[in-house]
C-alpha cells in the first residue's frame, strides 16, 4: 500500500512569489492536515481537511491556503512569501478526524 | 490555547537501559494520543497510540496514560543506538487537529 506522498520535495522560492504543495494521502484515506516545522517552533498546525470541507485551522496569517479534491488529494498554496515561510511543511493522512495520521516525506520550502 | 509540552532533552541513556520519555497535556478533554519519533531530516513515524488509561505495550514500547494527571509517557526497553531521534508527543479531541509537542530528543550511546 502506497504511503502518502508530498511533490515537489524540495523548492526554492523568491520573496513575494506564490507556491503550491501538493499532498497524495494513503488510499482509503479521507483527511489530510498539514503542518509546517521549523526548529524552534516544531510542528505547527495548518489546517486539516475531511471530505473536501476544512475542519480545522490553525494560527496563521490568510497567506496560507489549502483545499481538498474529491478524491482526498489535498493543496496547499502560500502567497507572498515571506522568509519566515522557509520551512518543511508535512502532510498527514488519517482514515477520519482524529484517528492515528500517517506523515508524508515533507517539501522542503527554501525562500530567498 | 491547548498545549502539549515534553522536556526538549537531549535525554541520554546507555544502549540496553530504559529510555523514559514525559509529555503533559494542558486540555483535560483530549481522547487520543499519539507518539511519533522523528530521525533527523526525515518526517515523523507514528510508533504508538493510546486512548485509554493504563499500559499499553509493543515490543521494546510501552505508552503510559494518566487522563487525571492529563500525563502521557513512553518507554523504551533495551534502548538502541539506532532510536537515537526525537519523539514527538501528539493529542487531539473529538473534531480538533492532532497538537504536537516540540518532542524530546533521545540519544542513546554504545
């Protein structure tokens, strides 16, 4: 069974560009949360998603966006970015909200 | 604001010993929680998850809950180089998001 999968792995982006990830969940799965990590704040929550609806969100700026398919393959898109935004940003599937999530290998967001 | 808080560490035991790791939760509704251990420049891995009070082994593992002490922990038997890595403690309730704490980084020496 295929493990999630996160594209691109790694990218480097300009000052005031936009991007967006791009997150595969385990099949059968129905919700997709990102997270951003960075060394001194950890895992921070983005948002998460269950049937194309988002069910959470956490304490970002409007800046960071995200939506979920039909087929439970979820993006995120991050406008104007800023420095701060250099970060790993992990993808996590669960069968349903708040059953055990499953991470994906991570983008690996450079700003420059 | 829900917290998830564990001691950053580094947390050093020799190879063979028993690694104790401790995570504390500030929501006294929370329902499930999780451990994942993280290697260094790769994505967590869940190892354990646990929902109600009491022990729950697998293999070297144990998680510990406490719901009145709002008290998670997780045990290592026979500790090897290779779970040298940091553990990340995870909580969540019914229609909120796993919250992660910042995970106590264990090195276990040879």
């Amino acid at each position: 069974k295929a493990g999630v999968t996160q594209t691109p792995r790694y990218l480097i982006k300009t000052r005031g560009q936009q991007v967006t990830l791009s997150c595969s969940p385990i099949s059968g799965h129905r919700s997709v949360s990102w997270y951003q990590q960075t060394p001194g704040q950890g895992l921070q929550f983005l948002f998460e998603y269950f049937s194309e609806t988002q069910r959470n969100k956490g304490n970002f700026p409007g800046r960071f966006s995200g939506r979920q398919f039909s087929n439970s393959r979820s993006e995120m898109n991050v406008s104007t970015l800023e420095l701060g935004d250099s970060a790993l940003y992990l993808c996590a599937s669960s069968v349903s909200m708040n059953t055990e999530a499953f991470f994906g290998q991570g983008t690996r967001l450079t700003v420059v | 604001q829900k917290e998830v808080e564990q001691n950053s560490g580094p947390l050093s035991v020799p190879e063979g010993a028993i690694a104790s790791l401790n995570c504390t939760y500030s929501d006294r509704v929370s329902q499930s929680f999780f451990w994942y251990r993280q290697y260094s420049g790769k994505s967590p891995e869940l190892i354990m998850s646990i929902y109600s009070n009491g022990d729950k082994e697998d293999g070297r593992f144990t998680a510990q809950l406490n719901k009145a002490s709002q008290y998670v922990s997780l045990l290592i038997r026979d500790s090897q180089p290779s779970d040298s890595a940091t553990y990340l403690c995870a909580v969540t309730q019914a229609g909120t998001a796993l919250i992660f704490g910042k995970g106590t980084t264990l090195s276990v020496s040879s």
